[in-house]
C-alpha cells in the first residue's frame, strides 16, 4: 500500500485552486575542455544532461508559466 506522505512546511498564499501542469525532459549533450597541454581539439569530453522543461497554466487559463532547468528537482515557474 502506499503511505500518505507528511505535510510539506510551504507558505500558504493561494494564487489559484487548481493548475495544470506539462513537464518533459530530454538529454543534451555537453561538451567541457580539459586544461591539458597540447591540441585542445583533441582534449574535449562529451557528457549527456538532462534539460527538463515545465509549462503550468491555471485552469481555465490560456496564459502559461514556463521554467526550465538542468537539475533533477527544484522547478521554479516563472511569469
């Protein structure tokens, strides 16, 4: 069975009584160059993140928040 999880410490200012919400992610690929001596074409590493887009709009609403983010938690909808 599932447990009910305990109640989250966040302000109550309620802006609305229900919003919808759209969040996808993909992976990106990243490239960093090492500081090592040489040919710097040669000393490039690929690594893949994942970039993760939300959308949220109140419902009944037709005006859209978006954020977006490189980390796994912590969205942030922005007017």
């Amino acid at each position: 069975m599932h447990e009910q999880r305990e109640a989250s410490s966040l302000p109550i200012d309620l802006g609305c009584r229900q919003q919808v919400a759209e969040i996808d992610g993909c992976m990106l690929p990243v490239i960093t160059v090492r500081d090592d001596e040489g040919d710097k074409r040669k000393n490039k590493v690929l690594h893949w993140k994942e970039a993760r887009l939300a959308l949220v709009h109140e419902q009944g609403s037709v005006t859209p928040k978006f954020d977006t983010t490189f980390a796994n938690h912590g969205f942030l909808i922005k007017n």
